[in-house]
C-alpha cells in the first residue's frame, strides 16, 4: 500500500484497493474529510462514489449499533395517569373579591 502521508500521487486503482485498510485507520470513518485524500476524490469519481458508498454504509450501521433511548417504565406513566387523574376529579379553588 502507498504510505497516505507520502507525497506520492495515487492511481485510482491503488487508492480503491487500499480502502478497506484506510477505512479502518480513519478518524470516524470519514475518509472524505481527510485533506490527503482530496485530490484523489476530485480526481477520481468512481472512488469518490464509493467512499460516499462506504461512510454511508459505515453510519447507518453505527446508528444501528447505537443504544437505543429507553422508554419510561409503566411506573412513571401510571404515576402521570393518577396525577392527571386527580387533577381533574377535585375542582380548583378560586378565591374572587367582589367589591
């Protein structure tokens, strides 16, 4: 693989076949952002494509993977229900002064 810190010019061959091994040593998987690879991705839109492809891919699945936000338990909603439940059975109180 070419060194990415080299200032060697990629093919676009060699940049698609080096890609899995690029994806993985990318900050968040986001080969697109890095300035090393700008020229290569303006130059080669076939690689471009695919790194759009990849990052795509690569974030769905994290979205995937992430913890999904709990629901609260029937406690909390029970204790919602009774509260509003009170509420409307008792009327409230409303001091008016006539003069």
């Amino acid at each position: 693989m070419i060194d990415p810190h080299s200032d060697r010019a990629w093919t676009c061959k060699e940049f698609e076949q080096a890609l899995p091994e690029l994806f993985e040593r990318a900050q968040g998987g986001k080969l697109s952002a890095d300035p090393r690879f700008a020229v290569i991705l303006r130059d080669c839109p076939q690689a471009a494509e695919l790194v759009r492809d990849l990052e795509y891919i690569a974030e769905t699945a994290r979205m995937l993977l992430e913890p999904e936000i709990e629901a609260p338990s029937s406690d909390v909603w029970s204790a919602i229900q009774s509260k509003l439940s009170s509420d409307t059975e008792a009327p409230a109180k409303v001091d008016i002064k006539l003069n």
